[in-house]
C-alpha cells in the first residue's frame, strides 16, 4: 500500500518509504548476483584476450587487467589455434570474466562459448553466412540442458553486410575496419562514413572496430559511434589497466553527454 501521509504519522510513513526501497535495492541485488554481465546495450568498452598480442603476458593476467581497467566484454580471439586449444583457454577465463561481471565473447569457435557458458560468441560474414547460416538460432539448435545459447555477433564491413547480418538477429554487430590496423592488415578501412550510416541505421547494440585510438576515438564518437573494440591500443601498452580505464573514462563521458 502506498504511504499516505495525511493518515499515517509522519515516521510511520518514512519507515515503509524506507523499507520499500530496501526491498527493492535488494531485489535489484540479487538480480545482478544472478545475472553479472550487464545487457550489451549499456557496454560502452569492448576489450580483447588476443594470442597474437599477449607480449609475454598470461592470457589470465590479460583478462584481470581488461576487468581491472573497465572492459565490459572481453573476447577470446586465437587465430591458427585448435578448438581444443580454444576451448582450454576458455575455460580459464570464462571464471575471471563472470567474477569480475564482464561478459566473454569467444571467437570463431560458437560451440566452445556454448560448452564453457560464455555469454556470446562472434563469427566473420564467411564463418556464418558462407557456411549456410541465416539466423543465429540455427548455429546452435537445441541447446544441451538448460544452458542458454550463447549470443552472437557479427563482423560487417559495408551497409548491405549490416542489413543482412542484423535480419540474422544477432546480439550485436562490429562495424570496421573504420581505420587501417594491424589486426587486419589485409582489411579495406571503412573510414567514418560507414561509423555515420551505422548511427543514422542500425537499432542494436553495434561497435566500431579497427585501428581506434585514443587520439582517433573523438572522431568515431562524433560520427555517431557510442560503444567501440580495442585490441591493440591496449594490449600494445605496457599498463593495460590504465590505458582500458583512458578509453574507458572518454566513453563513459560521452554516453553522458548523449543522455
């Protein structure tokens, strides 16, 4: 019942307001404790466990300091690695991930993120459509038990791969290369153009991808991108945590301004 201060004494009447609001901060606990990554509309930094980018590093200390720093997806990418390989690796990050509330995305491999729960998988245009796909449901059929299908993802290059891939109903979509990067070195960019179509025309969650920087981030979030990827502007650094904190700290301020 609400609380009717012209009936009820007035410390009467704070003590329900009290109460319902400890309720509801309650329930709104346990629904994060049942839930840790939050949905993807609200990821903003989307960071990578990259094989070919650890310098030396543990792929553990890597995922803890992506956490550490304000990742909110992390995605496990081993180009040339077996599944088996994949799937080892998964394992011992999918833990340092949920912990820490952040969502791992595995990549190439949608049947390895089914089998060590993580919450997303991410596929290129040939590794989905190229093999027959059309939706996201058929990658994954009946899902063993009561485990959820992993969401998907998918790369897009260019306007018409975004309208295929988003009637395919993914979770979200990477629009780039918007620059020329190492990740890809045989990758056309997509310049900022592409960054402007997506924000006039895609309604899902998407990110910009490839060769974004802090010196270049400005450009893409003035184009209209709100949530980016970053590889090697982050695992490049000596301090990971703090240089996934810079991109994180101007993210955050520009979702602000855009409220």
């Amino acid at each position: 019942m609400p609380c009717n201060p012209l009936r009820e004494p007035f410390r009467e009447c704070v003590s329900k307001i009290k109460a319902r609001r400890l309720r509801a901060f309650l329930i709104g606990a346990l629904a994060l404790h049942e839930d840790p990554m939050q949905p993807i509309d609200r990821c903003l930094l989307y960071g990578f466990v990259d094989a070919a980018y650890l310098r030396g590093r543990s792929p553990e200390r890597v995922a803890r300091d992506l956490c550490e720093g304000g990742a909110d997806l992390i995605q496990l990418r081993a180009k040339g690695l077996p599944s088996a390989e994949v799937w080892r690796l998964a394992e011992r990050l999918q833990p340092i991930a949920e912990e820490a509330g952040v969502g791992l995305v595995i990549n190439d491999f949608p049947e390895v993120a089914l089998d060590v729960g993580a919450p997303l998988c991410h596929l290129g245009q040939e590794d989905f459509f190229d093999h027959g796909y059309t939706h996201v449901r058929e990658l994954f059929g009946q899902a063993p038990g009561r485990r959820a299908s992993p969401g998907v993802g998918l790369s897009t290059h260019a306007p018409a791969q975004a309208q295929r891939a988003l009637a395919a109903g993914p979770a979200y979509i990477a629009i780039g290369p918007v620059f020329a990067t190492g990740t890809k070195p045989t990758a056309t960019p997509v310049t900022l153009e592409y960054v402007r179509w997506a924000a006039g025309h895609v309604s899902i969650p998407w990110f910009a991808i490839g060769g974004i920087t802090l010196d270049n981030l400005d450009d893409v979030l003035a184009a209209g991108a709100r949530r980016v990827c970053v590889v090697s502007a982050i695992l490049g650094a000596d301090d990971v945590v703090r240089a996934c904190q810079a991109f994180k700290q101007r993210l955050v301020s520009n979702a602000r301004e855009c409220l």
